[in-house]
C-alpha cells in the first residue's frame, strides 16, 4: 500500500526534522511492502492545490491562519484523511477544546510518534473508498473508479465519462488510462482498441453494442463480438448469484 503524507509547517528546522523522521520511516516499511510518499510544504496556499491526494497530514502554522482554520478548511473540502495538529507555538488542544475530529500532537514529534498515527493512517485508508488519479493540463482530479462510466481515446487523450454528467479529459492513451483503473474492484472491459467500459454501468447489450447508463450507445467490432460477449454473459451471470 501507499500512502501519501503532507506535512504543513512555518518553521523550517521542524520541517527538515520531519522529513528526516518520515524519510528513515519510510524506509523500514519499504521491507513491509508500504511504501510512504511525504511532501513539505511551508505554506496553506503551497499546499491546498495538492490536499486531495493526501492519506495524512502533520500540520502547524501561525499565518495567515493558524493550523486549526486550515484543517478546518479541508474538512469542509471533503477531506476526510486524518489531520494531526502539531502543538509548537499554539497549543491547539487547549485553544479549541479537544476537537475529536482532530489528532493532537506536542513538539518536537519522535520516531514512535510518525510511526503510531502512520499506522492509524492506513488503517483509515484500507476502509476509504479507492480513488483514481485523473491528470490533464488544466489540473488534476481524483475520483473512485465506479464513477467512471466508460473511457474513449482520441487524439492524445481519453474522454472520460463520470456519473452525474460529468466529463473529464485524461492526458494520455488509453493504455495509460487503463493501468490506473486495472487494480480496482471494478470490472472494466476493453471494447476496442480506444474504448473501455465499466460493465456495471451497461444497461442492456443488443447485437454487437451496449448502451450505457447515461444512453450513450458503445459499439464494438463483430470480430471481436464472441469474446466480449462471453466476457459479459459470465459477469452478468456472477452479479445475479451476489
């Protein structure tokens, strides 16, 4: 597993100090097939384009607002990773009252420190719903696999259907876009060599197309019909036993 770890502190002795604690961390959980990314930042608005990507977060700033009204910030993002507020200059338990919905951690942080809540962390991420990472010039989205609906390339890129008549353009060819999408519990079947489809958005299937669940009709070659069909007459088959 991995885990994505920001780290969101003014003072720059504490955040080399992290870094080489997270740094010699990651490194004993490489043998136990983890793997820990950490990024430092020395300000929110550094930060706050990236936080979505984050599995955890060690944060302590004065200005221009002080860690609490950033984590609360992200909360209201939807951010659900745990967030430990590191007690240096502020004492954030005492300031807000114990916020349960925050971890709180005095300064200077050790080794078993990063290594505790670096546990709680995974835990917490084994039961969020998994998410992709979609990129394309304009920025960067994470969504969880069974919002995508189906995925054509064209020219450079794939056109990326999502629940809610929503559209996204992922930078690169379709094979890219199916190596994000190959280790999730979802079952994506390749139609042709530019489109792929989440079959448990399919609707109906007629001759050699499907339609989808947003009525997009997605065709597929008549040599390559009895594979396909095969592929999803047995998923089909699967989902009625469930």
């Amino acid at each position: 597993m991995a885990l994505y770890i920001a780290v969101l502190d003014e003072n720059p002795a504490d955040r080399k100090q992290a870094e080489r604690l997270l740094t010699r961390e990651s490194t004993r959980r490489n043998e136990l097939g983890q793997v820990i990314y950490t990024d430092i930042y020395g300000s929110e608005g550094a930060m706050m384009p990236f936080a979505e990507k984050y599995d955890l977060f060690f944060i302590d700033v004065t200005t221009p607002r002080d860690g609490m009204m950033v984590a609360v910030t992200l909360r209201k993002n939807n951010i659900s990773a745990p967030i430990v507020l590191c007690s240096g200059t502020i004492h954030y338990a005492e300031k807000y009252h114990n916020s349960e919905d925050m971890l709180y951690r005095t300064k200077p942080l050790q080794a078993r420190d990063y290594a505790s809540i670096i546990d709680l962390a995974i835990a917490a991420k084994e039961k969020k719903p998994e998410k992709v990472e979609l990129r394309n010039e304009n920025g960067t989205i994470y969504v969880p696999p069974a919002e995508i609906l189906y995925g054509r390339e064209k020219d450079g890129y794939v056109a990326v259907a999502l629940k809610g008549d929503r559209s996204f353009h992922f930078l690169g060819d379709l094979i890219a876009f199916e190596n994000l999408i190959d280790s999730s519990t979802v079952s994506f079947l390749e139609t042709s060599k530019n489109t792929v489809i989440n079959m448990a958005e399919v609707v109906s299937s007629q001759g050699n197309s499907f339609r989808m669940s947003d009525g997009a009709i997605i065709r597929y070659s008549l040599f390559r019909k009895g594979a396909i069909q095969k592929i999803w007459k047995n998923y089909a088959e699967e989902k009625m036993r469930e």
